[in-house]
C-alpha cells in the first residue's frame, strides 16, 4: 500500500492494476446532533426544574418553612414593638424620678415599703385566690 498527499491509498489488486480509493467520507449530519442535543437539554432543565418545584412546594424546608419564618418575623416585629413602648415609659419614669421628690417618695412607699419618721405603716396580707375542688 502506498500513500497520496490528498490522503488516497492506492490497492493493487491481484492482477496487478492499481485502484485508487479515496478516504471515507462522513455522513453525519451535524444540524441533527445539534437539535438532539438541544432537545436532551430542555428535557433534562424541564426534569430538574419539576423535580425543584416538588421539592419545594411538598419538603419540610419548602413553603411551610418559609410561611414559618414569616410568622415568626412578624412575632418579633410585635415584640420589638411593646418593648419599645415599654422601655419609652420606663425612660419616662427615670425621667420623673430625677426631677421630682414626689416621684422618688412614691417609689421608696410602694415599691421599697419604706415609710417616714414617725409613720405607721399597715402591711395588709395579698389577696390569695383559691379554687373550690370538686
């Protein structure tokens, strides 16, 4: 067998003539492989984004957790706000604590059960709330 330059072999048959046959030529149609691996690719994004889409709608992590955390969110918010309003008035009352003696006499009696020279002070028992048994 011998070579070519543009790739030819050339046979000799047995009864000694030469045949010139030319490289294989390809019948593959690119176009084709293109729009199949195209077709495979939308099938395979379809496929993973249904699968997705249960996961998240039907898992444990899906919309149930996400409607979870915004409760919870708004739970906090609520609470962010009374204790915003609580701190308001307690700054409130520090504040009237400074200025006033009234407001200083008023804490020591009640909360502290401190009480003048010379005052009496009469400690009555809490109320206590029993339940009747049956």
């Amino acid at each position: 067998m011998l070579t070519n330059e543009d790739n030819a072999v050339r046979h000799t048959g047995p009864d000694y003539t030469e045949t010139l046959m030319t490289a294989p030529v390809s019948t593959h149609d690119s176009r084709r492989a293109t729009q199949v691996t195209l077709k495979a690719v939308i099938l395979l994004s379809g496929v993973l984004t249904l699968v997705f889409l249960v996961s998240f709608f039907f898992s444990d992590r899906g919309i149930a957790e996400l409607q979870h955390a915004r409760r919870r969110v708004d739970d906090l918010h609520t609470d962010i706000q009374r204790l915003q309003t609580e701190n308001a008035r307690l700054r409130g009352e520090i504040d009237s604590a400074k200025k006033s003696t009234w407001a200083v006499e008023r804490i020591a009696r009640e909360d502290l059960g401190m009480s003048k020279k010379g005052e009496v002070v009469y400690m009555l028992p809490a109320k206590q709330t029993t339940t009747a048994s049956r």
